[in-house]
C-alpha cells in the first residue's frame, strides 16, 4: 500500500547519473548521493551516452579516465546530441592540474571534482548545479513560449492585415463572382478549402475555392443557413452564416485550437464585410435595371409623343384639303342646284366660315407640336443623362474586372504592429 507514495517520491528527486568504470566508485557516490538524488550508472562511455539519451538525467557525473572513450571524447558527444547537450556534466578525476580542467572546460563541462570527493562537497555541488540547470531550462521554456507567442501574434496580424485589405477592396469589385474570387484569396492563404452561398436578389449563388459545389452540398449548406445559428460545427467542417451569405469551411484544423480559435475570430469580420457588399451589389444592380427601364421608357413616350404629333398634322392637313376641295366643288354645282343668290351666297359664306376656322386648328396645332417637340427634347435629354450613367457604371465595372484578381505573389501592404 505504500508502494505509490515511494515511487511518487523518487520521481520528483534529480537523478544523477555517474559514468565510471570503477564498480567501488559507483556505489561510492551512490550511496554518498542517499536520498537526497536517485542515482543511476553506467561502466563505459558508450553505455553512459546510450542512458543519458534514454533517461535525460538532471546531471552527470564522468570519469575522465575510462577505458574506449574517456571522459573528454564522452563528454563531447554528449554536447553533439540535441537532447543531452544542455544537461550540466561534472568531471570526477584524480588529476587537478590546470591543463586538465582547461580540457574539461573545453569539452563542455561546468564542474571538476577530485577523486576521492568529500560528501559535504559533492552535495553542495549538484544543489547548486541541479539549481542552476532547472533556473537554465526554465528561461529555455519561457523564451521558447515568447518565441511561440511573438510567432503567433505575427502570423495574427498578417491574416488580419489580409481581411482589413479585403475589407477595403471588396468595394470596388463589379459582381458576384469577383467577390467570391477576393474573398477566396483570403481564405486559400489560410489553407482552408470552402465553399461559399451568396443570396442575392438573383437567387441562390454557389462558389467553391477548388471545385464544383456538390449537390449535397447545395442541400446543406442553404438547410443550415435557414436554422439560423452564427457557427455551426461538425467534425472538421465549420459553417459560419450570416443574412445573405454562408461560408462552409471543410477542413478547420481542429488538432490547433490556437489556429482554430483564431480563425473563428478572424472569419466573421471576413464575411460581414461581404454580406454587406452583397447587398450594396443587389442595390446596384436593381437601379441599374431601374435606369434601363426608365431609359427605355423614355424613348418610348418619345417615340409615341413624336408619332402623334406626326399623326395630328397630317390629319389636319387632310381636313383643310378636303374642305378646299367641298368648296371648289360646291362652287362648280351650286349653278345646276337651282338655289337663289341669296341662298348660294348664304351656302358659301358658311362654308368659308368653317374654312377659316380651320386656320385657327392650324395655330392650335402648332402649338401642340411645339409642346410636343419640347417633351421630346426633355425626355432625350434625360435619356442621354441617364446614358450617360449606366456608361460610367460600366466603365468602372470593366476597370475594376481587370485588376480584380489579386496577385498572389505580393505580399499585403497593410503593416499591423
């Protein structure tokens, strides 16, 4: 029963491992060591290297004089290994002089210990190694998780200096289609392989980063933008939805939840900003087919005013020459009808009444005409203006079709510090 509290125990000691060919000075220090460290040994170079690799001990202790390697040509393959170049080696030899110690220090030692050690000494020696060595590794992991974090926050500022550049240029694009092209820059940068769902006023639009949108798909991806949630998340695929724009991402990297939770923080500014242009690009496109409309209409009032007013002079004309023509002809029989003068002249008088009156629809023709000409003249002024529009809005669409796809060699030129 107290078998778990004694391994507990000597889990959390230092081991020291001791490399000497000497069986007598094993046990020596081993037993030197008691319980303030767990010790562990090793005859030759070889082995000791092999443990050291296998065990990472806190420190080692080596004997310079071994037979195969001694302690200098062990302590330098120790240095050559990654994962033991940084654990604290203490030479342990009969020799003092100041030659040795400079090859010990050569090789990658911190210490030098002569044989036979006092206890008082070797321990006051490895506390203040085994200190020092985990003070060391302690700063190691404090600069590497800086290191991460300064990483991290770089690759977070350049993902966002690339959504602030969409942002800022997603404006400019003509359609649909460019949007989606723009908006999959982005997300290709990122690694992720999506598939978009625009809703616009045209209908339901499907875009996909690599292929064709399947139709399951194109079942799912609308049912879950009908339930209405922000995120909706099933093993490595996330969708995020919005009013008029869903985004189906397949391969959230699920195994980084740093990379995961930054890309759920980075995604929705992405397509808020399109949901909007969304909309703005339906406006545009509904008062471009208003502008067509009117303009069409336009020229057809035009037309229309322009037939009638052709339509009124020529029947007027046709009035005045019919009623010349009942006068000359009235003028030629009244003789045979047998009608007093009195009669004949009262006849004719009312006849040229009539025709004078005529001249009168004359003027008042004119005058329709005249008011005619000037709606006319109105309504292809306002055509031309409304022309005049559409060719400018074109114009501008043609510009921006033509740069609209990013180069994917240039790098952001937005700086976030």
């Amino acid at each position: 029963m107290n078998t778990q509290p004694i391994n507990s125990s000597l889990s959390k000691l230092k081991t020291i491992l001791i490399i000497d060919d000497d069986l007598f000075i094993q046990k020596f220090i081993s037993k030197m060591l008691g319980s303030n460290f767990h010790p562990s040994c090793a005859s030759t170079g070889i082995d000791g290297i092999e443990k050291a690799k296998t065990q990472i001990p806190d420190i080692i202790l080596l004997d310079v004089e071994m037979p195969g390697m001694n302690g200098y040509e062990v302590c330098d393959a120790l240095k050559h290994e990654e994962a033991t170049a940084n654990i604290p080696v203490i030479f342990l030899s009969g020799k003092t002089s100041i030659r040795e110690r400079m090859l010990g220090y050569e090789a990658g030692a911190v210490d030098f210990l002569t044989k036979p050690c006092e206890k008082e000494e070797l321990i006051a020696k490895l506390n203040v190694h085994s200190e020092q060595h985990s003070e060391h590794k302690a700063l190691a992991d404090k600069m590497e998780n800086a290191s991460k974090t300064a990483l991290t926050a770089m690759i977070g500022n350049n993902e966002l200096a690339q959504v602030i550049q969409f942002m800022e240029s997603c404006y400019e694009v003509s359609s649909f289609n460019h949007l989606a092209t723009r908006f999959f820059h982005v997300t290709n940068s990122l690694k992720l392989n999506c598939c978009l769902l625009f809703c616009t006023t045209e209908g339901n639009l499907f875009f996909s980063s690599t292929s064709d949108v399947t139709p399951l798909e194109k079942e799912l991806i609308p049912a879950l933008h009908a339930a209405g949630n922000r995120f909706h998340d099933f093993g490595s695929r996330t969708q995020i939805t919005y009013p008029r724009v869903a985004l189906l991402i397949k391969n959230m990297p699920i195994n980084d939840m740093t990379t995961y939770g930054r890309y759920k923080d980075l995604l929705p500014s992405l397509l808020s900003a399109t949901d909007t242009r969304i909309k703005s690009l339906d406006t545009e496109h509904a008062l471009i087919q208003q502008s067509r409309s009117i303009a069409a209409s336009f020229e057809a009032v035009n037309s229309t005013l322009i037939n009638l007013a052709d339509s009124i002079d020529s029947g007027h004309d046709k009035v005045i020459t019919s009623m010349k023509d009942m006068l000359s002809e009235l003028e030629s029989k009244l003789y045979r009808m047998g009608l007093d003068d009195d009669q004949e002249a009262f006849l004719l008088n009312q006849i040229g009444n009539v025709l004078n009156s005529t001249h009168d629809l004359d003027d008042q023709t004119a005058t329709v005409r005249s008011a005619f000409e000037t709606i006319s003249r109105l309504l292809c002024h306002l055509t031309e203006r409304q022309q005049n529009i559409l060719d400018m809005i074109f114009s501008r669409f043609e510009q921006v079709s033509e740069t609209d796809i990013p180069n994917k060699t240039n790098e952001t030129d937005i700086d976030i510090f």
